[in-house]
C-alpha cells in the first residue's frame, strides 16, 4: 500500500519535509525487507559458502542499479555507495545464516 508522498517542491516547512522522508523511508524498509527475502533464499540454495561471495554479480548489480539511477533522477555516486554497502550488509547475513544451516 503506498502511501501519498507529496513531492520535495510542494513542501512549504522543514516539518513537511521531514514527514514526507520519514514515509519514504518506511516504504524503503518494506521494500528492502522483500529484498532480504531474496537473500535468505539464496543461502539456501547455494550449495557452497564460497558461492555467497560472486565477485561479477556484484559488480553487474552496481552497474545496473548505476545506469537505473541516473535514469531516475538519482546520484549513480549516491546509489553506487548505497547499494555498495546494501550488497555488503546482505552478503554478510547470507554467511550467518548459511553457517547455521550448514
């Protein structure tokens, strides 16, 4: 369910700004929630820990999610780092949870 955003040039007050990042980040945990889905599967179906680490994925993700950017209107610097550290992040609770299943 989305919820009605009102757009950065329409916000008259700091307050109003504020409000508006605060549901866009809501929306965005929802979102990476389903994303950690992804990647709880994934530890589950490699079959080797030295899977969980692919180096060319990694970098094919970055690029795709840098050319995805600028087409948005998005920094590619701003979410060439955010994703950087979002695969990070991912890629080490992948390894928790493998080891606790292997």
């Amino acid at each position: 369910m989305s919820i009605a955003i009102t757009p950065p040039e329409q916000c008259m007050s700091m307050a109003q700004l504020r409000e508006n990042i605060d549901l866009l980040d809501g929306e965005l945990v929802a979102l990476l929630a389903r994303r950690q889905g992804y990647i709880e599967r994934a530890a589950v179906l490699k079959t080797e820990r030295g899977q969980i680490r692919d180096h060319a994925r990694i970098e094919d993700v970055v690029a795709k999610v840098r050319a995805g950017a600028g087409a948005k209107g998005l920094s590619p610097a701003i979410a060439e780092t955010v994703w950087r550290a979002l695969i990070e992040a991912s890629i080490a609770h992948e390894y928790e949870l493998f080891d606790r299943h292997a």
